[in-house]
C-alpha cells in the first residue's frame, strides 16, 4: 500500500480549514497535525477533523519527524519565515498567497525551496514578472529571459500552462511547450493550436518517467 503524505497544517483560520477538508479529501494524504497560536480555535479544529497532535508554536511542527509536509494559512507577513525553517527543516511546503509582501522575500523562499529539492544547479536565474513590472499578458518577460540566456527568440522553448501566456510567446517567436492544467481546460485546443508540443503531464516529456 503506498505511504501517505504526512501534513501538517500551520493555522486554523477558515481558509486553513478548506485546506484541511482537501487533505482529509485526498485518498493519498493523512491531516496529522494543526498548530495555531489560539488555542480555542486550535482544539476547536483538531475536534473537527479529528486530529489528535495539535501545537501552538509552528516550530513543533516542523521537529515533529512524522510530518512530511506543511501547508502555511498564516498572516501574509510571517510566510516567508516560516516557510524558510520548514524548508531548512526537509519539510514539502504549500504557502498560501500571496506568497509574501516583498519580491525579495517571494525570491528568498524560492531559492530556498529549489535548494531543497536539488534544483539550483538546472536554473541560469529566477526572473518574475514582478520586477518587469508586466503581466504575462505581454512577452517581456520571455524577451528579458532569453537576452539573458543570451539566445534568440526562435531557438527558446517557454514552458506555460495558460493561454494568455502562450499567445504572448508565441506572438514574440518562441517555440511554445503547453502543459495540461485544469484552470485552462477551456482553452486547451488553442494552446495546443499555438505550440509545438502539448503534454498533459510533464511525465510525458522525453527522458522523464
């Protein structure tokens, strides 16, 4: 029998409980611990859902060796912080967004979540649309991507999962990859009309199994 994904939930808000009722919903999850600092609200949602390991100090959570994952319901201040230490603690981490109040703080918890899985080696940079200060909905971001590749439009695959993205590719010259996601099942036939390849999982692109 596969192993279940071990979570713990840090906060009991009312977002924090959807999230919980998702864990208790997916056949491949156990909701194992819930931490928040209100102690009422924290028993109240352990009763709930019927989870017995409860903290109020998040770094319980993360020292507990029989949480795999947390996902992070906090005040949007404290994501970066916590996030950081349940990555430095081997943790899989979902954060809530927005996913932090500064572009430097989003910058610091993805150089430390590609760190933790191995990654940093497979990546030249990280580039959001943020510090262009355009959408998507415009190609600049995939123009400042590729000047810093120091490759041309033609010869760089963009990767996307949503159609305005794959226009705006597409409209500058880059070979578009669309890869399958739910919230653009509705315009899956124009993605793929727009790209040179359509996956509907990443495990179908070759070399990955």
């Amino acid at each position: 029998m596969k192993k279940k994904l071990k979570i713990g939930v840090i906060s009991c808000s009312i977002m924090a409980q959807v999230h919980m009722q998702a864990v208790m919903d997916n056949p491949n999850t156990e909701l194992a611990m819930l931490c928040d600092l209100n102690e009422t609200l924290l028993h109240e949602a352990a009763e709930k859902f019927g989870v017995e390991k409860t903290a109020v100090d998040y770094r319980d959570v993360l020292n507990d060796p029989g949480i795999d994952a947390v996902i992070i319901v906090t005040p949007d201040q404290t994501h970066r912080e916590i996030t950081l230490a349940a990555l430095a603690a081997k943790k899989h981490v979902l954060c809530e967004k927005p996913m932090a109040l500064k572009l430097d703080e989003c910058r610091d918890m993805i150089a430390a979540a590609m760190e933790r899985l191995g990654l940093t080696d497979y990546f030249q940079g990280i580039i959001t649309c943020g510090e262009l200060g355009m959408p998507k909905t415009q190609p600049d971001i995939y123009l400042y991507a590729a000047e810093k590749l120091g490759t041309r439009p033609e010869e760089t695959l963009v990767f996307e999962d949503v159609a305005h993205a794959v226009r705006s590719a597409f409209s500058a010259g880059f070979p578009t990859i669309s890869v399958y996601d739910k919230q653009s099942e509705s315009e899956r036939e124009e993605m793929r009309a727009l790209s040179v390849l359509y996956l509907n999982s990443y495990s179908e692109w070759p070399g990955i199994r």
